[in-house]
C-alpha cells in the first residue's frame, strides 16, 4: 500500500479484496499492513466503514476465531450475517460455520 494512504484506507483497500464468500479477520488485516497490534484499529475502521464512498464489506470481517463482533455497526443487528448468509455463508449463534475453511489471508492473497 502507498506509504501516504491513511490506516484506515489501507484497511478498506485491503477489504474490498475479500472475495464473496470467504471472510477474514481484524488481526489478519492488521498483519497484512504491517501491524499486527492494530486488530482494534481495524475494527475501529469496520465501524464507520459505511462512510466510504464505494461499498467497503465489513461483513466479511469477523473476530479470530469467527464470530459477528461487528453485528452492531450495521443498520440492524441482523444485517451482518444476512449479508454473509447472501453470499452461502452459514452463519450458526453468531459465528461463521468452517470459519477455518472460509479464512481469506490477506497476507498470502495479495502477494
């Protein structure tokens, strides 16, 4: 990423990445962009993503170890898992089914 892009860019950047269908989390976007620290940081940024211009899928981002942490920063609690369910995500007690397997590593994906 451009050295003069602001974290937050940096993190939708790397969000409109994530294909449908697959998810990733706030720690592995923080990795990608150099800091590994920053997983709060990139929920921060999850949060207000909806005033972006562009549609940035903060969807396809979930906690470690899979579960819908962001639930609340959509329009209805809801609308978060209905946007992954859209895409064949099986969404089961707020956490992604075969989260393991859905895992989208931005840090081998944009080599």
């Amino acid at each position: 990423m451009p050295d003069h892009m602001d974290f937050f860019d940096q993190v939708y950047e790397v969000t409109k990445r994530i294909p449908p269908g697959r998810v990733t989390t706030y720690g592995a976007i923080a990795s990608c962009l150099g800091s590994p620290q920053a997983a709060r940081t990139v929920g921060w940024a999850m949060n207000v993503s909806h005033l972006q211009p562009g549609f940035v899928p903060a969807h396809r981002v979930v906690n470690r170890i899979g579960l819908l942490t962001g639930k609340h920063h959509f329009r209805h609690p809801g609308l978060m898992q209905e946007l992954l369910e859209s895409e064949g995500i099986i969404v089961i007690d707020d956490r992604v089914r075969d989260f393991a397997g859905l895992f989208w590593d931005p840090c081998k994906e944009l080599i």
